[in-house]
C-alpha cells in the first residue's frame, strides 16, 4: 500500500500529521480546533486510561464526576487562577434557540440570556471546590481522593492533533488534606504514579521536577511535571502535579474541625494528563513507516495474516490459527486474524506495520507442511521462522523483549541529546544546530528566563528533582547560580 507519509528528516511537523491521519487515529472535526478521534486512536486512550486507573485505585483514590459548566462568580473567587486561563475560557450566555421572524434560520433568543454566565470546564479545581466545602467538615472526612475523568474546553488558536486542541480528553485528580505535609506528599506521590506509568506503559523516560515560578500551574503553590524529549529535540510536558497549599480551600472556604476541635483550612492538590500522551506517543517511537506502539499500549498485540491461494488452503490455516489466537487471547493478548480476500498479504503487511502492531505472523501452506510460521517485529523489522508449536511460548518473551527495546532506544536518544552548556553563546548555537535538552545555570529570576524565552523560544522546562547543588553562573545574567535548570524549545 502506497503510504503517503512525509519522512521526518524532510518536515517532522508534516510527517506527524501524515502519521496521526494514516494510521486512523484522529481526524479534524467541522468545529474549528477539535478532533475527532477514531476507533483506534481512541482504543489506545482506553489502554492509557486502563492503566493509569489502576494505578490511581491502587493508590487510594476514587473516580467522581462533576459538572462541565461552572458559573463565573466559581472562577472569579481565586484570582491567580482566573488570571492564567481567563483568554481561553469559552462562556454559555444564553439557553435557548428560536426560529427567526424572516425565517432565515434559527438564532439565539435574545429573551433566554442566563443570569449568570456559565464557564465551560478549562480545568474543575473551582467547581469541586465548592463541592469539598459540602462534603469536609472534620478531619475525619480527611483526606479526599477523588479523580475524575472527563474532557476540557480551552480555547486554542494553533491547534494540532493530540497535541493541542481546543477540546481534549483528560484525567484530573484533586485531593484534600489536614496538614501541608500530607498534601506535599501527595503532590510528589502522583508525579511519581505518571513517571512510573510514562516510563513503563509508554516506554518513555521522563525528567521528574519543580516548575520555575513562571511555568507554575496558575494558583499553585508548587508545580511538578514529566518532561520527555520527542525525535525532533523539542520536550514535551507529559504530565503535572501541583501543590495548591490552601489557596482553593480559602477561596471556597473549605475548612474542617481538627482532634483539637480548632477550625483549619484544608490543603489540596491537583494533577493531570490529558491526550497529549498520544502524541507523545508518536513522536517520541514512530518511524517514516508509521506507528511504533509499546506493547503495553498496544490495541492489538499480535495480527495473523494468511497467505492462502484458494478457500481450501485458508480453511486449513484457520485451523491452526484458532489454536494460536485462543492460547494467546488466555493469557491477555489482543489478536487480530485478517482473513479478508479483498487484499493482498503485501498491503495487510503494510497497513500493520502503519499501525505499529508489535507482532505480525504470516503462515501459508509451505508454513503448514512444515509445521513453522514467519514471526516479524514492528520495532527492529526483524523476521524470524519458528516451530508453530513454540509460538504462544515465544510471543509474550518476544513482546517484553520489544518493550524493553523501545525504551532502551528513547533512553539512548535522550542521553546523546543531553547536552550541559556554560555560556549563552554556546546555548544558541547547540539549540541551532543539535536541539534536545540543555542543562545550564540560571539566576532564578523571572527577567533572565523570559529574555531566554523570547530571544531562542526556549524555556525552562523544570528544575530537575535530581539536581546537584553546583556553584555557577547563570549563561544570560552570569550572575550566581547554585544548580543547573533543565532548557529546552518545547510543544
């Protein structure tokens, strides 16, 4: 099959785009900046989702639901707040529609203006707040764990498939705590969940670290985040946990009895990710021939395609792959059998390596007489003839196998494009010419990092957890430093 994809040596920007259209994962909806995400695309969230969810249960927290409109008097109570996602809000004004007199269409009634306006969902810290303030009323409601998965509305002019889209799927966890310990704790504990989940699901290594002040999540008191690195040297921000210390609890006057009967505001927390792993996904693994998914992501593990000459031949070959699929399919696998005689062995190999279906066998009659079938890897292209009977054995060794490869290759890039610069000299020309991430001394004020930001459009993507102190210079100020900050241009 002729598959129409950009090389990303040529234009990476225009190769994702091909790939995320190609492979079926999501197309562009009539709404301006929204997607609509295909069969599988989606089935892909669903494994994102399976995975992270067990994960946040087996961590004490529970799945809630809370309403996508927020009235703006919610909004307007925390001003930080307001202030960081007031140019992407969308607003309902009006509940109602009306034939018009002239009958040209229907209009909005001008009789049906709401009272108050009503805030479709950019995040819900102010609607669950004012929740909480019902529901926590001793410390004995303490803590509160409570996660809800649901979609957000933030209003973009450039928008990109997964990447940035006016509406996206996310999960968001906001939880509750008597002592600023606790929820410091929680904050880090769920950066934690999304480094393990990032590095072990997506096969994607992370920098774990703090925010600077001017990267922070509006209304924190402290920002986590992931940052990854994707094919073309630009990070992208994988995931975030914020600390919120009583910022919302104040704002809605959330407060609780302590064992000392003494009224206390309580402290939160905040964290999330969103489809934006999709992409990730796809930038940081897939090559010119399309997807390569991780095995533990993967919506089908293992596709079988025969390679039959008449009705006979495929009846036989069905035989055999029932055994296979069924043995595969009990110990968790996802099969796929393409019988379909309406293409050839050729275009079914093509379309599921653009897929980035982790295993492909092919088995024909030479395969049945002689008791083997042709096992291919999608990571390394690698093609193999094994004993049809050692198959099922050797797939879930081979799949871990493909796993750990993905990671170990993301690994290696990410170290070759690491690079620790002492100058600003040296930072331009090695984000020219090499990209990645840089690890260079930095001021800490707001002034050095938004000079950095507007003269190379890069920016710093976090203070990494592991940081050294290491006396220094900042590369822009020179003036003193006591660590490195990670740079880097960034989606």
């Amino acid at each position: 099959m002729g598959k129409g994809i950009t090389s990303r040596d040529e234009d990476y920007s225009q190769w994702y785009i091909d790939l995320v259209k190609k492979a079926d994962l999501a197309e562009n909806s009539d709404v301006r900046g929204c997607m609509v995400i295909k069969p599988y695309g989606y089935s892909i969230w669903e494994s994102i989702q399976q995975g992270l969810d067990k994960m946040f249960k087996d961590t004490g927290h529970v799945n809630a639901y809370f309403p996508l409109f927020i009235p703006k008097s919610f909004i307007a109570k925390e001003a930080s707040h307001i202030e960081g996602f007031a140019k992407e809000c969308a607003i309902v004004t009006h509940y109602r529609l009306k034939n018009a007199e002239d009958g040209s269409g229907v209009i909005v009634d001008p009789d049906a203006k709401l009272e108050e306006e009503l805030i479709v969902r950019p995040t819900s810290e102010t609607v669950i707040w004012n929740s909480y303030k019902r529901w926590i009323q001793s410390y004995r409601d303490l803590p509160l764990l409570i996660n809800q998965w649901a979609n957000v509305v933030r209003w973009e002019m450039r928008t990109r498939l997964f990447l940035r889209t006016t509406e996206f799927l996310w999960q968001e966890g906001h939880t509750a705590h008597a002592t600023s310990k606790e929820a410091e704790k929680e904050t880090l504990l769920m950066l934690d969940v999304y480094a393990d989940f990032v590095e072990n699901f997506m096969a994607l290594p992370v920098v774990k670290g703090r925010k600077s002040e001017g990267e922070k999540f509006p209304g924190a008191v402290d920002t986590y985040c992931i940052e990854a690195l994707m094919q073309d040297g630009k990070a992208l921000q994988a995931g975030t946990s914020h600390f919120l210390g009583q910022n919302f609890a104040k704002a809605f006057d959330v407060q609780f009895a302590g064992k000392d009967g003494k009224l206390d505001y309580v402290w939160g927390t905040s964290w999330g990710v969103s489809t934006r792993l999709i992409g990730g996904l796809i930038m940081a693994h897939s090559d010119d021939d399309g997807l390569i998914i991780p095995p533990k992501l993967a919506p089908i593990h293992v596709v079988i395609v025969p390679i039959f000459k008449s009705e006979e031949e495929l009846e036989k070959i069905t035989e055999k792959v029932d055994v296979i699929s069924a043995e595969l399919r009990r110990k968790g696998y996802s099969v796929k059998f393409d019988n379909r005689d309406t293409h050839k062995p050729g275009f079914k190999f093509a379309e599921y390596e653009l897929k980035g279906v982790p295993i492909r066998l092919a088995i024909g009659a030479r395969d049945l007489e002689n008791g083997t079938i042709e096992m291919a890897r999608r990571d390394t292209k690698e093609k193999k003839v094994v004993p049809f009977d050692e198959v099922t054995v050797l797939i879930p060794v081979l799949l871990d196998e493909i796993q750990a490869n993905i990671y170990q290759k993301a690994l290696k890039f990410r170290e070759e494009k690491t690079t620790k610069v002492d100058s600003y000299a040296d930072f331009k020309k090695m984000l020219e010419e090499k990209g990645g991430f840089f690890l260079a001394h930095w001021d800490g004020t707001k002034e050095t990092e938004a000079a950095i930001k507007e003269e190379t459009k890069a920016t710093i993507r976090c203070i990494p957890l592991n940081a050294h102190d290491e006396d220094g210079k900042c590369i822009y100020s020179g003036n003193p430093s006591k660590r490195r900050v990670l740079f880097a241009r960034a989606y």
